[in-house]
C-alpha cells in the first residue's frame, strides 16, 4: 500500500465528476469512507444516472453542467478519463490548490498487491489478455481491468490478489502521480486523442509516466517515441523486432523459419501462433517480457501464444460472401492501428476500406502511400470522412456511404472475387455509435446480412 494510502483520513468533502463505469467505482469506494460525496456531469442524462439515485439516495447529484461553487469547497476532485482536465471549472479549481487525481491515482494509493501496467497507442488490451492468461495458467491469482474491462478500483480485494494486471490509457495517466509499477510498458505511440493534447510531445509525456517509480521497465526498442525512456539504474527488459543478440527479446531465423527468441535460444516459431502480423509479434514479445518479470515459466506463456486466437473486433474474420473476406477491425480508432491493419492484409488481395469517424485532429498523411500500395477503394462515413478523403491518392476510388449498413452495402456492390473488404475507421465511434463495440457489431451484422441475401 502507497504511503499516501491514509489520505482519506484527511478529508471530508469530494467531488467525482463524471457518472460512467469509471464514476460509478470511484464512488462505491468512496462509500466506504465517512465523506460527503457530491457527484456531477455534463451531461444532462448521462446513462447510470436513475440508477444511481434510486441506490444511491444520500449522494447529491448535479448534471448538465459543472458547479463550480460546490467545486471550490470540495478537499478531492477525482475525475473521470473522458472528462477533459482543460475544462475551465477544472483549471480553476486546480489553480486554487485543490487535488485533482483520477481513479487510477486511488487506485495506486490502496492497491494491496503488485501492478503490472500496459499502455500504448495500440496493443494494450492484446498483451493486457495475453498476460492475465500467461499469469492465470500459471497458477497466479490476479486482478485484471482499467481501461479493459473492470474499472481498477474495483480491482482491490481483500485476501490480495498476487499481481494486478492493469491498462492503462493516457486518460487515466493525467492525473497519476503515486504508481510504482512492479513492472511497466508503452508498447507504442503514434498520433492519437490530439483533440485532447496540445502536441505529440504533451501525449508522449503523459503515457511515460506508467514508467515512474523503481520498477522493472519493459523497452519497445523499435519505437522511436518511447526507446529513449530507458532510464539508468533501473530493471530493464527490451526487445525488438530485429535480431535477438542486440536485445533481451527478438527474433531468430532457423530452417528458413522465424522464431521468438530470448537469451540467445529460439522460444517459439512464429507460424506457430495464432495472431499474426508483425504487431502481434511485438504483443508477443511485450507480454514474455512482462511474464518474465514476474517469473512465469516460459513454457507456460509459449503455450499460451499457440493457442490465443485473439480479441473481437481486431482485425478479426467475419464471413466469406462471393469469394470476398470480410474482416472487423474496428478498435483501430487511431491512424497507426488502420496502418498496421492494412500491413495483416497486404499480401491477401485487393483490399476495400471502410474508414471514418471522429477524426480527434489527427494527420491522416502517412495513409496516403499504404493506400496507394494496397487499398482499391475507400468506403468513408462519419465526421471525419472528408478530412481523410484529403489524403487518398488519386489511384483510389472514394465512396461515401452515410450509416454502417450503407457502407457495407457499398463495399459488396464494388467488391470482386478474391477482394477482401476491411472495417479499419482509423477514427473514434461516438458520433455514429456507443463505442468501437457496437460499431463493429454493426459492422458484422450487416456482413452477415449479406449471406442470407
């Protein structure tokens, strides 16, 4: 338990702002302390909320709006993720000397166990799955969540688990200033959330600090944003796509085959695994790294990597109609992962894309030659469609399509035998969809539809 842990001791009043998953947990743990909980929101009905009165009666609620009057009495502010630090009532609580954390920081300060925590533009919630498998068929009693899945205040029990295993999104990174991370990773960074962040260099600033503290720190030496971050005198492990001996982690030829290696000696063959591409082979490597830093036997993690298939909605195979493959990758919500998305497919025929979104300020530029090189039509839908529709080549066909169900009935009328056709937005979800869930849902639906035509 962190030093600060006895901090509620200290205060009476708190405010949590913002009543999703994340709210919702902030204030059941809040409960258990004898403090006066004001909830609010910007939204006038945000979706928990006659739930949350009708079992919460004590706490006063306030929606559609910021108080900032309540705000400035309060001892705590804890927000939550998708509620922007910039906001004005925010600022100027901050500048008045009142703590501001997110659930995150909470749950560093109480957490009774060690964490291991994942972040990354793309491939936290792989290796975050990887890992809980590794750890769980190796006997380990985890807690598993953050941005995946179960909120991590939800996370601490008593007796303790052996490890937490925990993503992390720059989101929830704000406002931490207590993790010491047994051990930690950035798997990567390209452009994202630039609606949020005033430049790549404040975004890579947040995602660095899962690396504070005295923990052992997992290095992508490839990824030029984050190999820098090594810091001396602390635990390392790296690895690399390239050539092992360089690195803790990496890769060997052998037989005219490819294969994981650590130390020098092959681990397993790539073939082998059921996740393919080269993003995958570094989800691979980060989540042995980690498993090796919390000494989980190796054969246990390798036979974990030959039999995981995957997450939903990750480049994942839909249906073959008409000899065209339909494939959902709709958690690509950032041009890097659409781009990686489009690498898995590059040698299995002539792609369509399915792109659009919110765009989040993002510079769509570095699509422009992977399109040119693989894709022979680009379906757009969303708020961002023209902005991306600046950056297709010209050898490109662009359609428009105006819901999910129009775009796939697009896709098909264009499709040919042996095409393949890739849901990738490269955009968020919320302006069409509840999430990158229901849009791939959508998605999937739709391509079924087809079938039964």
């Amino acid at each position: 338990m962190s030093k600060n842990a006895n901090c509620m001791s200290e205060l009476s009043h708190c405010v949590v702002i913002g009543l999703g998953f994340t709210g919702l947990s902030c204030v059941k743990f809040l409960l258990n302390y004898d403090l006066d909980i004001v909830v609010m929101d910007t939204r006038e009905f945000p979706p928990f909320l006659s739930v949350f009165r009708n079992n919460n009666p004590e706490v006063f609620i306030k929606t559609g709006g910021l108080d900032f009057d309540l705000m400035k009495q309060t001892d705590m502010i804890i927000l939550s993720p998708g509620v922007d630090p910039r906001i004005s009532e925010i600022m100027a609580a901050r500048n008045l000397g009142i703590e501001i954390v997110g659930d995150i920081e909470l749950f560093a300060r109480y957490a009774n166990a060690p964490i291991v925590a994942i972040t990354g533009s793309n491939g936290k919630s792989t290796v975050v799955t990887l890992l809980a498998k590794m750890a769980k068929l190796s006997g380990k009693n985890i807690g598993v969540g953050g941005n995946l899945g179960t909120p991590a205040l939800d996370l601490i029990t008593k007796p303790a688990p052996d490890f937490y295993i925990v993503e992390l999104s720059s989101f929830q990174l704000e406002t931490v200033t207590s993790l010491n991370a047994f051990a930690s990773v950035i798997l990567n960074i390209s452009q994202d959330h630039l609606d949020r962040y005033d430049s790549m260099e404040a975004y890579k600033i947040v995602k660095s600090r899962i690396f504070n503290g005295d923990g052992v720190m997992v290095i992508n030496c490839d990824d030029d944003a984050t190999n820098h971050l090594a810091r001396s005198g602390r635990s390392q492990i790296s690895f690399s796509f390239h050539e092992e001996k360089y690195f803790d982690l990496g890769l060997l030829k052998r037989g005219g085959h490819l294969w994981l290696a650590k130390d020098g000696q092959p681990l397993i063959a790539v073939a082998e695994m059921k996740i393919i591409g080269k993003h995958n082979i570094y989800n691979a490597l980060s989540a042995i790294a980690l498993g090796s830093a919390m000494s989980l036997p190796m054969s246990l993690m390798l036979r974990v990597l030959v039999e995981y298939t995957g997450l939903p909605h990750r480049c994942c195979y839909v249906n073959e109609v008409s000899t065209v493959k339909w494939y959902n990758d709709s958690k690509s919500t950032n041009v890097g992962a659409t781009l990686v998305a489009i690498e898995v497919l590059l040698n299995l025929g002539k792609l369509i894309l399915i792109a659009g979104g919110i765009s989040k300020k993002q510079d769509f530029s570095s699509l422009t030659a992977a399109l040119e090189c693989s894709v022979k039509v680009v379906v757009l839908l969303g708020q961002g469609k023209f902005v991306i529709s600046e950056v297709v080549p010209r050898t490109v066909l662009i359609i428009y399509a105006y819901s999910m169900e129009d775009a796939v009935g697009k896709a098909s009328k264009l499709a040919q035998a042996g095409d393949n056709v890739l849901l990738s937005p490269a955009c968020a979800s919320f302006d069409m969809f509840g999430g990158y869930e229901e849009r791939g849902e959508v998605f999937e639906l739709k391509v079924k539809e087809l079938s039964c035509d």
